[in-house]
C-alpha cells in the first residue's frame, strides 16, 4: 500500500468497483499534470491488509474526497457512508472539500446531494481543476495544461454514443421484499421510453405506478384478461430474481388497448438499487403472432387445442413412434432420448400457456353436450399416458420436469412404461384431432354461414381451412395440412 510523504496532498476517490476503469484513467491523468499530490483508490490497499481500517486510515489522512458518480440506479451505499464518513472528519478541520464528479446527463441521488456537484461538461471541470490546482498547490506552470486535462476528463465520462436502432423498454423498480408471486405492490414503479409508456398506458408522463397500469388495462374488455395475465408473469418473474431463483421466460403478451397490435415483454436484465430496492429492465418487442383476439372464447380455445395437438404429433408422434422405434433410440444415446423428449414436451406447452392458460372446462365448454363424455374420457386416458411418459425418463412429477435428465442406460420397467405412455398419446391425439377438426369445421362453417368446406373430416381431408398453413416437422422443417394423410 502506498503511503503518502508529509509534504504531499492526498486526495481519496471514492467510486463503485465497476467504475474502477474510469477513476483509474482519471487518476494517471491528473498524476501526469500535478505535482506533489498523492491520488488514492482503494485498489491500491496491498492484499493481506485490514480493507476496512485501511480506508479509515486514508480517509483520516485525505485533504480531499472526489466522488466519481455514474449510474444513479446502482447501490451506492458504501460510497455513502466513505463521503459521509470525511464529511464528519470535515467539521473538525473545515479546510476538507468534498467533490462530486458526474455525468452531465444525471445527478447525485437525494441523499448526496449536498456535495459540491462537478458535471462532465468543459466549464464545470475547468472550474473545478482550477480550485483543485490552487488548494493542492500547484505551480503556474502546471495551470497552463488546465485545457488538455479538462478535455480528457470530459472524454472519460461523455458515455453518450449516437444510438441509432434500441428497442423500446420500461424500467420496473419494487421493493425486494416482496411479498406476492402473482402481484408487484401497488407502489412499484413504472418508468421508461415516453412513447411506450403513452401506447401502452396511456398517459403522458414518463412515470407511473403499479397500481394505475393495472387500472389501465382494465378499461380495455377485450384484451384486459391477456394483458392482466402477462402482468402476473412478469410479477412472478421479478419475485424470482429478487429472491435469486430460476424463471422461465416470459411467454405472455401485451396487447395495445383492443389490439390487434402486442408486444411480447422481455426481462433484459434486473439489478440491485440504493437501499432495498430491485429495477428490472422489460424490452417490449412488437409481437406478429400469438393468441388470437376478439374472437369468441369456444373458437379460440379450439384452435389453440388443435395446433397444440399437431405439434404433439409433429414433433413427438411422428419422430418416437413412426420413424424410429425408442428401444433402438434408448441403445444408441439414452440421454438423448430423455433430453430430446423433455426439451419437445416442454417447448409445446409453453406454446400452450403462451396462447393462453385454458382450463379442462374452457376446452370442455368448446363442444357440444353430446360430445363432452367423449372428451371427458379422452382427457383422463391422456393425463395417464403423459404421466407415463414422463416416469419413463426419470420425473415422477409431471409438474417438475425442468430438471437435469440422467445419461444412465435405461430399464427394462422405465422403457416400457414410457412405450406404453407413448402408444396411448398417439391414440389420445388421433382421437382428439379427429373430434376437433370436425368441430371446427362446424364453428366455422357458422361463422361463414354456408357450406364451402368439405364435409369429408378425416384426419387429412380439412382441404377447405388454410391448406398451406405451415406445420412443424420431426426434422425442423415444415408441412401442409393437406399432407396430414
């Protein structure tokens, strides 16, 4: 650690680590162009010492205390307590001086805000490098380069760039002890870009708390259940963070009052603020696709239930139970099979709650009293043989299969209870296509009001209803509906 000679100034900087580099350059500057001054940063304390004491000691010892300020959102707590700390020192030797210097865009938070402020611009820091200059003593010849040092150190904090593509975002900042998974507090705050925040929450402020964006969606009836439900997601993801667990990806979306123009929300990232605060950062990418709006309820659920169903039997059906049989797959690469079948599984109903979190009732309700048993029965059978499937790749928990899969050989019992698991949804899908093909025809065939689509509803001949619609294939790539034959 290097000690300072009794005839030298010594001046302490106070920064956050992640700014080391900007206090680093702006110290071997002002070395370069002084005499006889002694600039301190912590990380000179030699490793092995007492961190804390040697802070105190430097403190005791400083003349001067330069505070770099950057990012106002970030904990600046122990650069608090180092100012508040030479602060104290300074009533019993007044001739102390504190400097805060910052961005020309922000300003010390409230709580450092009786510290001599220094914004980046060319006047403030030629202002400042002068009185810095005369109190440490400096002689004329050292002034004469006052113009060089102001212009570098504008350099260092001009992070300013000319952006010229970013997408749209909101900050989101709660208190961290949160106590709801489904609900942010009514006081949490919402700020960001002027036109999002008008778009989507109508309002004209840059600002505006958690409770008035809810009160917002609600004024629009069709899309407020959707817009609510994405909020939902969002709160349960900022719960998660704060309390250092795992999130899935927000798969809810945002819709513009009525639609049909959605974002779809991403958290980009999320960090600590002064005191017990979390800010998280939500870009909001304009959505082309998504759940269906102001459509009737039944109609929707359909069609999100049978493309649900094709993608089961595109991407499980066809690969695990046409093309290859799972015995030859269990042999060649066990922990293929249970990822490739975990990843698949997983990826299709998030891509259900994604289009909307229907229940058994709402799908139920979709068809006609006639054929509800028949749906009812077709329900259990496939609660069963799922649930099978997953045993038979290591999860007894249908609800908790983001885990880790096992590279072991599998047994004889798990491959032929994932066999038997696979066969029956097969079944189970070809049942429920075939029912709500035909029912979908029927809906909409009253929508259209007459008869234009083929009556023939076998699995393969719906040749009226988008027969170039894209479908996922086992191999990546795409097919037709008319090629469901």
């Amino acid at each position: 650690m290097e000690t300072p000679s009794t005839s030298e100034c010594s001046v302490f900087f106070s920064h956050k680590h992640s700014d080391e580099n900007v206090t680093s350059a702006l110290i071997d500057l002002l070395k370069r162009h002084t005499k006889n001054v002694d600039f301190f940063i912590s990380e000179k304390i030699t490793k092995g010492l007492s961190w804390r004491q040697a802070i105190h000691d430097h403190l005791n010892r400083a003349s001067f205390l330069v505070l770099v300020f950057t990012d106002p959102d970030e904990n600046w707590e122990w650069c608090a307590y180092e100012t508040g700390f030479f602060d104290a020192l300074s009533q019993i030797k007044p001739s102390r001086r504190i400097w805060c210097l910052h961005h020309a865009s922000t300003k010390p938070p409230s709580h450092l805000e009786g510290l001599q402020s220094i914004p980046a611009t060319t006047e403030d820091v030629k202002q400042w490098l002068t009185e810095l200059f005369k109190e440490t003593g400096q002689p004329a010849e050292q002034y004469v380069e006052i113009h060089e040092v102001v212009e570098e150190i504008c350099k260092l904090f001009s992070n300013e760039t000319n952006i010229i593509y970013s997408k749209r975002s909101i900050k989101i900042t709660a208190n961290r002890t949160l106590l709801s998974r489904d609900d942010l507090p009514d006081d949490a705050c919402v700020e960001g870009d002027k036109r999002l925040m008008e778009e989507l929450f109508g309002t004209l402020d840059d600002k505006i708390d958690w409770k008035s964006v809810k009160e917002r969606f609600r004024k629009s009836r069709n899309s407020v259940e959707v817009n609510l439900r994405t909020l939902m997601e969002i709160s349960n993801a900022i719960y998660c963070i704060s309390n250092r667990d795992a999130f899935h990806h927000l798969q809810g979306i945002i819709f513009v009052d009525q639609g049909p123009k959605r974002y779809r929300p991403i958290i980009s990232w999320a960090k600590e603020a002064t005191g017990t605060k979390i800010i998280c950062n939500v870009m909001f990418v304009e959505e082309v696709s998504g759940q269906l709006q102001n459509i009737p309820k039944r109609l929707e659920v359909l069609l999100t239930a049978i493309r649900i169903a094709i993608r089961i039997r595109w991407e499980i059906i066809r690969p695990f139970v046409y093309d290859t049989t799972v015995q030859i797959r269990a042999r060649s690469d066990p922990y293929k099979l249970r990822s490739d079948l975990q990843i698949c599984l997983n990826n299709i109903f998030l891509e259900a709650e994604f289009r909307g979190k229907f229940s058994k009732d709402d799908l139920l309700n979709a068809f006609e009293a006639t054929d509800q048993n028949e749906l009812i029965g077709i329900y259990e059978k496939w609660d069963e043989s799922y649930s099978k499937i997953w045993r038979g790749i290591g999860f007894s928990d249908v609800n908790e299969n983001f885990g880790e899969v096992s590279g072991e050989p599998m047994r004889k019992e798990d491959l032929s209870v994932l066999e038997d698991g696979l066969k029956g949804v097969e079944k189970v899908n070809r049942d429920f296509l075939a029912m709500a093909v035909a029912r979908g025809e029927s809906l909409i065939q009253r929508e259209l009001g007459t008869n234009i689509i083929n009556t023939d509803v076998s699995l393969g001949k719906w040749q009226g209803v988008l027969p170039m619609m894209p479908l996922p294939n086992g191999n990546g790539g795409a097919q037709r509906v008319s090629d469901l034959s």
